[in-house]
C-alpha cells in the first residue's frame, strides 16, 4: 500500500507573513492575538482565513499527510492549527536552540532534525528559509530515491494556493510513478 509523502508545515514566513518595508502585512490577513508556552506576554499574528480550507481541502485529496514543521513546535497544534480550523496533526518535536541565526552551519537549522524524522520518507517541505545547500541536499535525497520537494513562499506574503497546487501535483506524480513500476 501506497504511503503518501509527509506535506512538511512551517508557520512563521508561510502561514504567518513577515512585515513588509512599510510595516504592512498583507490585507488578506487577519490579526489574532496569541499566547504561547514559551513567551510569557501575548503578542499578534496575522493569518489568512483562507488557509484553514486550502490546507483543509488538501489534506482531503489524500495525497500527503501534513506535519508541522516550525519552532512553533506543539504550539502550531494548541495554538495556530484552532486559529485556522485546521484538523490537528502531528508535528516534529524541532529543539530550542540558542542560534543566532537561521542557517548557523550554511543551511537551514532545522534541516538535520527534519533529515532524522524523516529517514527514507519522501516529503515535500513548504519553509520561507531555505538556502541553496537545502536545495542541494533535496536533490541528493531524490537521487538517492527517497523523493523530496521544496517550496519556498515569499516570507513577506507566505503560501499561496500555487504553492499547495504544486505540492500536490507533486504527490500525485510520486502516486503515478509508483503504480506504473
């Protein structure tokens, strides 16, 4: 039996867009505020409400089993996942690292742990961050025959329906491919 590809979720820069030059965020976002277990004050985030059924609807199709992927960590389940109405999925228990920056070793901090959770497991990963070693290393995964895709939103205007449309067109090959071998 057929196992889909894990769909890979970040939150900040994907469901959450960063502020523009302006300050702005996208009009299409509305303003929720939240608290989460490792900030003490609450603070604002924008979501669309629009993804809640894009993410929704692609969970339906069956053609990829969704998983956070965010230092949002098991508050993208309690905290954005009833925001967006989304169902709630499972997500990986990323650390808490004291870096500085997102790519300490010239790529994206969470590629290592996603690599683990992962094993051989094909995924299409959707993160604002990553950097042409992430995409090198997606690549080699594929050769190597375990399938993996990366989408990269503009972290100033986060998924769009183009994203998900790819991600799934992406599943559904993997789908054919399987069933013609």
């Amino acid at each position: 039996m057929h196992r889909p590809p894990f769909l890979l979720l970040d939150i900040d820069g994907v469901f959450i867009p960063f502020p523009g030059p302006d300050g702005a965020t996208p009009a299409t976002h509305t303003r929720h505020t939240v608290s989460t277990d490792d900030v003490d004050k609450p603070f604002d985030v924008w979501l669309n409400p629009d993804h809640g059924k894009l993410i929704t609807d692609a969970i339906g199709t069956g053609l990829v089993r969704p998983v956070w992927c965010t230092s949002w960590r098991n508050d993208a389940r309690r905290v954005i996942a009833p925001l967006m109405g989304v169902p709630d999925f499972e997500h990986i228990e990323l650390p808490n690292l004291p870096i500085k920056t997102s790519h300490p070793d010239g790529y994206l901090w969470k590629r290592n742990h996603v690599a683990d959770w992962l094993a051989t497991a094909p995924a299409v990963w959707i993160d604002d961050d990553f950097t042409p070693l992430d995409h090198r290393w997606a690549a080699d995964r594929t050769a190597f025959g375990n399938p993996t895709l990366l989408i990269e939103p503009d972290p100033h205007e986060g998924i769009q329906p183009d994203h998900v449309m790819a991600a799934l067109e992406w599943a559904a090959n993997l789908v054919t491919v399987k069933e013609a071998a």
